[in-house]
C-alpha cells in the first residue's frame, strides 16, 4: 500500500510499534556509526569500512548456514569474520611495506569472494537479500536490543578512551615511539569498536547498505565542521535525521526501507558537497582573508 501524503507516514510511524521499532533501531545505529565514520575519513580510511562491510560477510554467512537466522550466530560470526579481517590488514600495514589502503583492497576482495560463496551455497534468494540489503523493518526486540547495546557500547569507548583514540589517530607515529604496545592496544581496540557498529548496523540495512550510515553521515559532517567534537556532533545529527527521512520517505513512496535511507544520506552528501562551507561553493566563492592577491 502507498501513502502519498507525507504526514500519513509520519503518523504511521509513531503509531506503528514496528515501524517505531525499526525507526529507533536506525536512529540509535547512525548516533554511534556516524562518529566511527568521522574516525576513518579523519585518518585517510575511508576504505576500511567498506572493507568492513565485505569483510563481515564470511561470518555472517556461516552463521547463518549453521543456525539460520539466529541473531547471536549471525553476530558472532559477523564479529569474528570482521575482527579478524580489520586486524590482520592492521598488523599487516604495520609490519609490511603495504599502506593500510592496499592491505584492506586485498582482505576486502577475499572477504567478499568468500562470503558470497557461502551465502549462495544454500540460502535461497530472498534469505541473500535479507543478509545484503537488511529487512529493518522486520527487527525484533532482542536485535533492537543489540543494537541499542553495541551503541552504547561504542559511544562509552569513544569518550573514555578519547584521549588515546586521539593521540593514535592524529599522531600515531609520535605514540608509537613514546609506548608502542598502548599505541597498538588503542589502534585494535579502535578498530573491534567500528567492527561490532559495522555488525549492529548490519542487522538493520544488510552487509552493502549498512556501509551508507557509517560513512555518509561522516563526510557530510566534514563539509561543514572542521573540528573533531563539532564534526562527531554534526554527523550523528546528520544520520539520525537522515534515517529519519528516508524511512519516511519510503512509507510514502512505498519503497524499500534500506534503499530509501541510503538515498536520502547520499543527496545530503551531494548538496553538501556543492552548498557545504567546506565544499565547493567555499572554492568558488572565498571570503576575502582567503583570496589570493
């Protein structure tokens, strides 16, 4: 059924309890995803979290193979596979002549070649679009709660490890010299935080879609604040608001939920991108302190 009249879906949405459910589940994943994001495009990884996303798919996969559409086999599995991956390209970034970008393509091509291999193997189709693109709208109250969970989880690390996520994001090679092991105990944990977000947004928009409110949110953010607290700020808004629309912008237009959220992300991304103070408007039209003589 199509709803043409957008305060129709936003009535739906506050009286519908799983709409509610799935509107909350969203809007909770973007507050803790988006601040993730804003880590990687500070540190020049953007492609870690796509990486990610690939990378939890073998876990996944043989989660599900081995218990179906079991929430505590598709997690673990979904954390093992994606620990495991993000880890092994650190360490070897670390301790090879590969930057972190090469290391990550090569685990990153692995991970999706063998995770689309086991989700074929025995899923039938719509169990593979289930596992790729998400059903948020098909959320229970125990993958709610996990998500919620992982969130608070997640927001707790960054502010009491703030200091030293800090230190090792914006100067690792002066941490490295002053204590090598916090340097690497702080880079891992880092990275084990992003990956179970990365397998709490995937229980809502799939293993492909969930990479969207990761990263969207954050390079938006990063059109219109440069500084890192206003840019952690601006980016879980900007998810938060982003879900927001688009699941009701798919009530509306009878569209598939993950599809719409990701639609609405990315043309706050592509306004911003133009419009942003830190975009291209900022090039074209300098103020006077930055134009050139």
């Amino acid at each position: 059924m199509a709803f043409t009249a957008p305060w129709e879906a936003i009535t739906l949405l506050l009286t519908d309890p799983w709409l509610r459910q799935a509107w909350l589940a969203l809007a909770v994943a973007a507050l803790a995803a988006a601040p993730c994001g804003v880590l990687l495009v500070t540190r020049r990884m953007s492609l870690m979290g796509d990486a990610m996303s690939h990378a939890i798919l073998p876990g996944v996969a043989t989660g599900y193979l081995l218990a179906g559409f079991s929430l505590p086999a598709i997690t673990v599995g979904g954390l093992v596979a994606g620990v495991a991956v993000a880890w092994a390209a650190g360490w070897a970034s670390r301790n090879t002549a590969l930057f972190e970008d090469a290391t990550l393509a090569g685990f990153q091509l692995s991970a999706l070649a063998l995770g689309i291999l086991l989700i074929t193997a025995q899923g039938n189709p719509t169990d593979v679009m289930h596992l790729l693109f998400g059903s948020v709208l098909a959320l229970d109250r125990a993958t709610l709660g996990f998500i919620v969970a992982t969130a608070a989880v997640t927001l707790l690390t960054l502010v009491v490890c703030r200091r030293a996520i800090a230190f090792e994001w914006f100067d690792s090679e002066t941490f490295r010299r002053l204590d090598t092991r916090a340097s690497a105990r702080t880079y891992y944990l880092t990275l084990a935080v992003i990956v179970a977000m990365m397998v709490a947004v995937f229980q809502a928009l799939g293993a492909l879609l969930g990479l969207t409110l990761l990263m969207l949110p954050a390079l938006t953010a990063r059109l219109w604040a440069n500084r890192l607290l206003p840019t952690f700020v601006t980016a879980a808004s900007i998810g938060a608001a982003g879900s927001t629309i688009g699941l009701c912008a798919a009530l509306a237009g009878d569209w598939p939920p993950g599809p719409a959220v990701a639609a609405t992300l990315s043309l706050g991304y592509l306004v911003s991108l133009f419009f942003a103070p830190y975009g291209l408007w900022r090039r074209r039209h300098p103020s006077p302190k930055h134009r050139v003589a």
